[in-house]
C-alpha cells in the first residue's frame, strides 16, 4: 500500500472551513434570537412594565416587594385557579363549532379583570415601598427607570450595565 503524504495545506483548509462553518452557524444563532418576536419574556407590555419596576429596585426593597406578595400567596393562588379556569373556558370556548362574539368579548373581560386585579394588587405594595425609600434611594431608583427605559428605546444594541439589577 503506498503511504499517504500529509499534505500541510489541508490542515490549513479544514481549520478554515470548521472556522467558517462556525462563524455561519453564529450568525444564524444570532438572527434567530435576536428577532423582537422571540424576546417576549412576558406578552403583555403592563407585565413588562412591572417586571422592570421590580427588577431596578434596590435589592433589599425589591426582597420586600416579592414577600409583601408572597404573604398574600393564598390569594394569589385562588386568583392562579380562576385564571386557569378563565383560560380553559376561553380554550373550550374557541373549540365550539358556533361561537358568538359577545361570548368572546365576555370571555377576555374576564382575563383582563384577573390581570388587573393583581396588577393593582402589585402596585399598590410597590407604592408602599417606594413610600419607604429614603430620598437618596428614590433618586437612585429612578436614575436606574430612566436607563432601562433609554435601552428599551433604543436599538438594542448595548445592554444595560448590570448594575440596574442590584
């Protein structure tokens, strides 16, 4: 059997193929999670809108917050339940061969009462914290609303520095 030759050239034509295929792979990684569609953390823009209240809160008032609705968690997991069940007669609802509008109508009422509901119930706790911040603490909280809301204006392209979480 004759000896096979290395030939050094195919070393450096592998490494730039796996370099190439590597920087497509990348690039179609980076297109698909970076489409506005899939960073949804939560589908609607009020809950979004909570989540960053609660998130650049100082972190010992935002341990607060998340307790001060925790001890009422026997009322949040009725008001889970209900939303349960409002989601699955909507479900039943759209499984119907005839349906009405006014039926649908009174369906997403419903879900929207239960949204806001706890919706209120948050802010009325958070307005009850940001009550017992100290000035300086009030300043440094909406110092940090102010630079997640530029970066939710903006393009995305830089991240908020990390420090908007502490």
């Amino acid at each position: 059997m004759p000896k096979l030759r290395h030939l050094p050239w195919l070393k450096i034509v592998l490494t730039a193929s796996l370099a190439l295929n590597l920087l497509v792979a990348g690039l179609v990684f980076g297109a698909v999670t970076s489409r506005e569609e899939s960073r949804r953390a939560l589908p609607l823009e009020r809950e979004r809108a909570q989540v960053a209240l609660l998130a650049v809160l100082p972190r010992d008032h935002r341990d607060a917050v998340r307790a001060a609705l925790k001890s009422g968690s026997e009322a949040r997991s009725d008001g889970r339940e209900q939303s349960r069940a409002d989601q699955a007669a909507f479900v039943a609802a759209l499984r119907q061969p005839e349906v009405s509008a006014e039926e649908i109508v009174a369906l997403l009422q419903a879900q929207r009462l239960r949204r806001s509901q706890g919706a209120e119930q948050f802010e009325v706790i958070l307005a009850q914290e940001i009550a017992r911040m100290s000035p300086e603490a009030r300043a440094d909280y909406a110092r940090r609303l102010e630079r997640v809301r530029r970066w939710d204006r903006d393009d995305h392209h830089d991240k908020p520095s990390k420090d908007r979480f502490h």
